[in-house]
C-alpha cells in the first residue's frame, strides 16, 4: 500500500468523493511543476482549496504516482516548512503544527512555550481547569468518547458559535455534518470531550492520520465560557497526542495567535498557477449568495432542499468507474 501524505491518502479522498464528488476519481495532478494527489473531477478539475473542510495537499517525491495530469489551479499547496517564528514566503498562509520529536518529556514540551500577547498560557488553562472543577465537578477527559450523542452535540454548538459571530454557518449545508458523520462510519473520525460533573463542556471531533492528530473541529457549551474549556481541552488533547507516540499534532491552515503558544513549525500554503474564470465565477456567486441569505428565515431549509436536490440528480446520471 502507497503511503500518501494524509490528504491524499484513500481513506480521506473516499469518504471527500463519495459525500461531495460522487463522480471524481483520485489522481495525481501538476501544476507549476509541483506534484499532488487529490479528486479530480472532469478533465483537469482538481479539488483543492474546499472551504467547507479546509485541507492542504502536500507535494510528492519525483516519481511518486506515476505521470501526472496537467491541472491549470491548486489551492493550499504546502510550498515551505519553517521553524515557527520564521517568516514563509511572500503570498503564503500559514498551517501551524507541532512536532514531538524535539521533546523527551510533557513537562520540557510546556516549560518551552512562549506566550503570544493577548492569548491563554497552559497555566491559565490549568487556572481554569481548577476553577471548573472547582463550581462543577470532577473533571472527565475522553480521548475517544464512544458516546453516539457527542458528535452531534459539537457539530451543533460549532454550528451556534458560526451565528453568533456572524461567520457562515458551514452546517447550513448538510454535507458537512454527512461528511463527519461518514469519517465516523469508517472509523476516521475521534470524538474527544470534556465534562465537568458528568456533564460535557467542550469536545473536539479530529483525526489520526499518518501519525498526525489532526485538529479539526473544537467547540463547547458558551454557559461555561467564563473558564475557557476549550483551551483547556485543547492543552489535554496536546498530552494526549505526545503520550500516545504522535509525530506531530496538526493545527490546519490559519495564523490565529493562540495556536502558536504551542506551535514549533509552520507549513506555509500557496496559490499555484490561475484559477478558471468560470470556477472562480461560481464560486464567488455562491459565496455572495451564501451571505445574502445566511441569517434569514428558511436559509437552513433551502440549503437541505438545494443539497437533496444535488444528490437525487446525481444518482440519476449513469455510474463511472472509481478508481
């Protein structure tokens, strides 16, 4: 079996083609010389850049694959590795991560962070971590919760959090939370959680790809905002990912300043070549559509009926061959 980088690996492009591009197939595709595996839908349209479920694709050895098929656009390209601190190159968007390799203990890993100003320090999640336990209750931490209510209990409070900071909500669109739940079917999805006197605070729902802990999803209860669960969450799901041999735990695309109080690398994420006039027509047409409705009544309703209309149309067109 080929070891692809993980999102290129089968496991994810399956479930990424069977719940959005029933009709793609995987292939690896070129573009300004830089060589990746992802779907492919049509002749040369290859997915990359997806908004919904943000993913980056990582370059292959020369060789690895086979030929490739000319794409013309790639999106979240990794085009460079630094040591976190260290400027990317011009253009670039940074994907934070830490690697485990250059700690022998937990405790030399916390001893060497430095706090970005403005952001929680692992002793003020530990703070907060006792004043939770302090007003609620022994605290319960599950790396892999087998409780079946968990996931659709996150999936729905990240959904809240999207509306109340006037970001598009991305469950508007089932198949997001069709895209988790198939992860969760094949057994690529983990659903981490918290609770506090028995009752679930925070919880996180990633995956473990290629030695990876893949930070996809965090949320929690705003009741119990004031103690800051989710950092104190996130600093279990650290130790937990350290503890249980990972080469790295991943924080996905974004520079937000909390992510670098633990952060040791950054792979920085790049535009390769020109993205098709019709794409990107569509695409910001759905995008200022998207926020012209987000927040009206019936916006959720239509969002379903669009989407079920999508998938009876496809499964009305004859079957290709997957790869």
């Amino acid at each position: 079996m080929t070891d692809w980088p993980p999102f290129s690996s089968d496991a994810f492009l399956d479930v990424l083609r069977d719940v959005y591009f029933p009709r793609a197939r995987k292939a690896v595709v070129a573009c300004e010389g830089v060589r990746v595996r992802t779907l492919v839908s049509g002749k040369t349209t290859a997915v990359s850049g997806f908004w919904q479920f943000p993913f980056y694709l990582e370059p292959l050895p020369a060789g690895k694959g086979g030929e490739a098929l000319p794409a013309p656009y790639l999106a979240d390209v990794v085009v460079a590795l630094t040591a976190a601190g260290e400027p990317g190159p011009p253009g670039t968007v940074p994907a934070p991560f830490v690697r485990w390799d250059g700690f022998e203990s937990w405790d030399q890993f916390i001893a060497s962070r430095v706090t970005p100003p403005g952001v929680g320090s692992p002793g003020s999640a530990l703070r907060d971590a006792r004043r939770l336990e302090r007003d609620h209750g022994p605290l319960d931490f599950q790396a892999s919760d087998p409780d079946p209510s968990a996931p659709a209990t996150i999936m729905r409070w990240k959904s809240e959090q999207y509306r109340r900071s006037g970001a598009i909500d991305r469950f508007a669109n089932p198949q997001l939370g069709a895209f988790y739940e198939e992860m969760q079917a094949r057994g690529l999805l983990q659903a981490s959680t918290l609770r506090a006197g028995g009752t679930l605070v925070a919880g996180h729902l990633g995956n473990h790809l290629q030695g990876r802990m893949l930070y996809r999803l965090p949320s929690y209860d705003p009741s119990y905002g004031r103690y800051s669960p989710g950092h104190v969450l996130l600093l279990r799901l650290l130790r937990e990912s350290f503890e249980s041999g990972d080469r790295e735990f991943d924080f996905l695309g974004g520079g937000e300043p909390y992510k670098y109080t633990y952060a040791t690398h950054v792979r920085w994420l790049k535009t390769l070549g020109s993205e098709p006039w019709l794409t990107r027509t569509r695409r910001v047409a759905r995008q200022k559509a998207g926020r012209a409705l987000r927040g009206r009544k019936g916006y959720t309703a239509y969002k379903r009926i669009a989407w079920k209309a999508a998938q009876a149309t496809r499964k009305a067109l004859p079957a290709r061959r997957r790869p």
